[in-house]
C-alpha cells in the first residue's frame, strides 16, 4: 500500500480511480435510459466511418488506429476499462521492479507514456477475445449514404444554417446513431424535439435535413 503512494505511481492510483467513476457514471446514465460511452462509440463510429469490413480505403489515420483497437466490434465502455486496467497495471509493473531492483521510479509522465505505449497491444489483443463473445453486427453495417431518408430527431441544440444540432437516428437494423444536422434550407431552424429527415450528406458526421413533424417515438 505504501507503494502504491508513492509520486511515480500517481498516474496509475489515478487511472485505478478513473475507471471506478467512468463505471458508476456509466451506470447512472443508464438508469436514465441513456449510455454515454454507448453514445460516444456511435459517434466514433459514424465519424470515422468504421465498419470492420477489410476495406481500410478513406477510413484515415485515426480511424485504422481505431479499427485497430476494435471500436464498433467491442462496446466503448469495455475497451476504456480495458485501456484503464492494462495502463495500470504495467505502469505499476514497471516502477514496482524498478523500485525492487534499482531503487528508483521513472517519472511520472515518462512512465505514463511508457505505460501507455505498453497497453495498446494489450488491449487490441484482450479486446479480440471479448469481441468473439459479443454479438457482432457487422453484417448489418450501414454507411454514411445509408442515413439519406432516415427520420431522425433532434435530441441537443438547436440546429440552423451552419450551427449544427445532435440528432438520434435509427438504422434499419435497429441500431441507434447520433449525427449532427442542419437545416437544408436557409431561414429554418430545429429545435430539440423536432423530427427531420436526412436529405445530404456533408461530411463526417454532418448531415443536412429538412423538417417533416414532430415525435416522442424515436
């Protein structure tokens, strides 16, 4: 325990912590029927465009690096814990035979970055293993073109030419999406509650809409 205490462990007592509260917010949101790591790892994905298909082409940098790690394969929630986990435990692995052997700890942030860097392959390679558990809807991935049509409500913000508002949509698979949409004609504006549909794309997670009424249902 007086280990654990010292400053060169800092950053691994934290990120210990750090996972207990993404933990009991995570579980709080539910209790509001909403998931925030749900809803950030639906974010990523429409983003980034990830859909574990094998076709890496104007996926980009961050988004193979995310494919990588398994995001859209393994909820978000449990690759974060994951994250959290392996960091601690080899940034506590590494200063402890440090401590043991040579009577020192590196510091902090170059431990961090060091623990950081030895975590990645650990949780790709732990994140595979819990993919083979989790239903995988990879053959119902939808693309960005796929959202053209779809009703979707406006859940944050409101929404005019150039100020985008979040929306939820559903897929025709069922699966839920936040986007971001504004209006596709100049002088309109949606406010939260109010239900559109999805006429372009503009990039990334960006979408134009127009008004078509307004629902509870979604």
């Amino acid at each position: 325990m007086s280990l654990l205490l010292l400053p060169g462990n800092a950053p691994f007592v934290t990120a210990i912590g750090l996972m207990i509260v993404i933990g009991l917010l995570e579980g709080l949101t539910l209790l509001f029927g909403m998931s925030v790591t749900e809803h950030a790892g639906s974010l990523l994905v429409t983003h980034f465009g990830l859909d574990h298909s094998g076709a890496d082409a104007g996926v980009g940098i961050v988004g193979q690096f995310l494919s990588w790690l398994h995001v859209g394969r393994v909820p978000l929630l449990v690759l974060l814990i994951l994250f959290l986990l392996s960091f601690s435990v080899v940034g506590l692995l590494v200063q402890s035979l440090l401590h043991a052997l040579a009577g020192f700890m590196l510091p902090p942030a170059l431990a961090s970055v060091i623990s950081a860097l030895g975590s990645l392959p650990l949780v790709r390679q732990t994140g595979g293993l819990v993919a083979r558990f989790v239903p995988q809807t990879e053959s119902s991935a939808v693309s960005e073109i796929d959202f053209i049509g779809l009703p979707a409500q406006i859940v944050t913000g409101e929404a005019s030419v150039g100020t985008p508002a979040e929306a939820r949509l559903v897929d025709r698979f069922g699966q839920p999406h936040y986007v971001r949409v504004e209006p596709d004609r100049a002088g309109q504006s949606f406010v939260r509650g109010t239900t559109v549909a999805i006429v372009s794309h503009v990039s990334g997670s960006l979408y134009r809409a127009v008004i078509i009424g307004r629902s509870d249902l979604l």
